[in-house]
C-alpha cells in the first residue's frame, strides 16, 4: 500500500492509504483508499483511463477524492493505459 498525504487549500492535510488490486476485474474496482486503516472508497478507470468512484463508505468530500485520483493518475499511468489496452 502507497500512502498519500492530501494537503487542501484550507490547510489541512489527509492521509490515506491506497491499494491497488493489479488483477482487477470489472465491474470490481482497482483501488482501494484507506484512512486509519478502514476502507473509505474505491476507485476504478473509465474507458478513458481517468478513475472515477466505484464506492465512498466514508463519505470522503468529492473534492478530495478528485484529489487522490488525480495523484493516482499521474503516479501510475502505465497501470491506468495497460488496463485501457486489455479493455478495447
């Protein structure tokens, strides 16, 4: 699991957990956020390859999670357009 420190305009900083499930079948999804150790939501990548959320449990604010997914897009673009790849 990567840890990702989201720090917001308000000053405030969140720390979740993610985890990335490389054998992801649909319509599961690939990632799994976590904060303190408890699932918070799950994402997954659209046909386009940009995550969208699967789930929110711990009704993580959009803002936030549009954060965590942008950070997760840049760090791993390659799992992003190789699940693109094996879709089409």
């Amino acid at each position: 699991m990567e840890t990702y420190r989201i720090a917001l305009g308000d000053g405030v900083v969140h720390s979740f957990e993610v985890a990335m499930y490389p054998h992801h079948q649909q319509p599961s999804c690939r990632y799994g956020v976590f904060q303190d150790g408890k699932p918070v939501a799950s994402l997954s990548p659209d046909s386009q390859g940009f995550l969208y959320i699967c789930q929110n449990p711990g009704n993580i604010s959009g803002d936030v999670l549009d954060l965590i997914c942008e950070v997760i897009e840049l760090r791993h673009p390659h799992y992003i357009s190789e699940y693109i790849a094996d879709n089409q």
